[in-house]
C-alpha cells in the first residue's frame, strides 16, 4: 500500500514537472540575403531574417569564408562587435540583429557569407543559412564609338568600332541600325583587353555597305551602340551622318538645224553662248529668226567653253569674226 502511494506521488510529480517546462518551438532561418551581385566601390546590405518562435534571442554572427567579422549579443549593453577581417569594413551605426552594413565593397568582399542565429537558455538552438557574393565593376563611363565620318557616298562602306572600357566581367555590346538590331554577318568581334587591376576593355566592330533601304524614308542615317552588364548597367552611344547622292550630269538641248549639224568636240564642255543682235531682235520676230535660216546663222554665234568655264581661244576668235561680219551687214543695209 505504502508503494502504491509512492508511485502515485512520483507519478503525479512528473506530470507538474512537464507541464511547468516552458514550450520551446525551435527557431527558424527565413533567409540570408547578399545582393548579387555586389557594385564595386558601392555600399551594401546583408540581411538575415530568422523567426524566434517564441523563444529568446541569444546572437546573431556573420562569417565570411568561416571567419566570424560581425557579432550581436542580445543580452549585451552594446550588443554590436566587429572583428577584422580582410575586404570587410561594417557600419556599426546602420547595422542591427538583422542587417550588416557594408561602407563599400572591393574585390576582396568577394566570398561565402554566413549568418547564425542562436537562442537563449535553456535550448540554445543554432541555425546557420549561407550565401555566395560575386563582384561586378561596371564601366566607369558610356561606349565610345570610333572612325566615323560626318557623310558618305551611297554604297559606301561604313565601318565603326564601339568600345566600353574597365569592367568585369566584360561588357555586352550590341549595335542598331536606324533602331534594327545588325546582321551578324556585319559584327566583328575582338578579344577584351584585361587591365592591370583585371578590369576588361571590350570593343565590337561594325561593317556594312550603305543600301537605299538605309536611306530612303529619312535624310540620315542613325547608328547607336549599346553597352550592358546586367542587371546593374545599360548605356547606349549614338552618331548620325549624312549619305551623299551622286550628281546627274546636266542634259544639253540645241535648237534649229544649223545647231543640230554643230560639232563640238567630246573633250570640250561648259555650255553654249547665245550672241543675239539687240538692235534687231524683238520678240514679235521671234518666229522669222526661227524661220530665216541665215538670219539665225548671221545673227545667233555659238561657242563651247572649256572646264573652267572659260571661252576657248578658237572659239573667241571665231566670234569676233562672226561679229565684224554683222556690223559690215549693218552697215551695208
């Protein structure tokens, strides 16, 4: 009988003890955010969102590549401490339990990224997540665009060269033609120069011959090279010029017979002279001089001239010629 009490005192011991045991959850990782990728020379933010789940916050530390540089003790009266660690500089100031602040980032920031999240008494549950930071550097200015000129004959050839200078990982060209994307077969592409700091230089050539399409429904031409390293950077560059129209030769005309039968030799060219006599010439005769063939040869001279637009020598003799025979007319009648 006396065991039998016992027990039931043990027993019911027991179930006091459980009942009074505070309830414990466990704690949970939401995330561990790293922005990717990180700008060279830029600030940033690492976030570390976990859920207590009733439980007591005991530290939040952040390693990078296994070594700790950030600590928050929640139980401390200054509870944010910082160690050194390579490519690590921390704003104390702007971070807290669940963001780091980064005052910039070099190439050394590069890494794995661990945060770990622990519970107070009595459990002392950790949980840990990671993630990767890669770093980018974007150009330090817009493409560039060489070798252009400001005209160009139709069917010319146009050959450009676009460069984007000091980034990694290389930078994405593309070129656009009057706002359409360029045949590949006009593409040209060069290798990247790598600098001394392992930033790239890239550079992509263009080279087409000018078409009427390229023309027809507009006085220019517009050629626009475009620069992108995704998803931080996206410029563009654009240059217009000018197509040059061959000229038509000008088409001669002659009138009257004796000017059909004129020969003027194929090296000789400028234009014809027409030498009227003033004194007889009024306009309701225009049709007797049109008439009157040898009117029209005494009174009408013709006269080639040269490149420079300029009367050749045979051709002024001849004129002056053909005027004293007028004025021997003249003064006969």
């Amino acid at each position: 009988m006396i065991n039998y009490i016992g027990e039931c005192w043990f027993l019911l011991f027991t179930i006091c003890l459980v009942i009074n045991i505070p309830e414990n959850r466990g704690i949970k990782m939401l995330r561990v955010s790293v922005p990717d990728p990180l700008i060279l020379g830029s600030a940033a933010d690492l976030f570390c969102d976990f859920d207590m789940e009733g439980a007591q916050l005991y530290s939040v530390k952040w390693y990078k590549n296994g070594k700790e540089f950030f600590r928050y003790m929640a139980d401390e009266i200054d509870p944010i401490d910082t160690l050194n660690v390579h490519g690590i500089y921390v704003n104390k100031g702007k971070s807290s339990a669940n963001r780091v602040h980064l005052k910039f980032v070099r190439w050394s920031t590069e890494g794995r990224y661990k945060c770990e999240v622990t519970a107070g008494k009595p459990s002392y549950d950790t949980i840990v997540n990671t993630s990767n930071a890669r770093i980018v550097a974007a150009p330090r200015h817009g493409p560039t665009i060489t070798g252009q000129k400001t005209r160009y004959p139709a069917g010319g050839w146009v050959k450009l060269n676009c460069t984007a200078n000091s980034s990694k990982p290389a930078t994405e060209l593309s070129w656009y033609i009057n706002s359409i994307q360029a045949e590949s077969s006009w593409i040209i592409h060069y290798p990247p120069d790598i600098g001394k700091d392992g930033r790239l230089t890239s550079t992509l050539g263009l080279s087409f011959r000018i078409r009427d399409h390229h023309y027809r429904n507009q006085p220019e031409i517009k050629i626009k090279c475009t620069a992108m390293l995704s998803p931080i950077y996206l410029k563009s560059n654009e240059i217009s010029f000018e197509v040059k129209h061959p000229l038509k030769a000008p088409v001669l005309e002659s009138r009257g017979q004796n000017r059909k039968n004129l020969e003027v030799p194929s090296s000789v060219y400028g234009g014809l002279v027409e030498i009227v006599d003033d004194e007889n010439y009024h306009p309701s005769h225009e049709s007797e001089f049109e008439s009157d063939s040898s009117k029209e040869s005494s009174n009408i001279l013709l006269f080639p001239f040269n490149n420079n637009g300029l009367p050749l020598r045979s051709s002024v003799i001849t004129c002056c010629c053909g005027l004293i025979t007028i004025l021997f007319s003249l003064l006969l009648e």
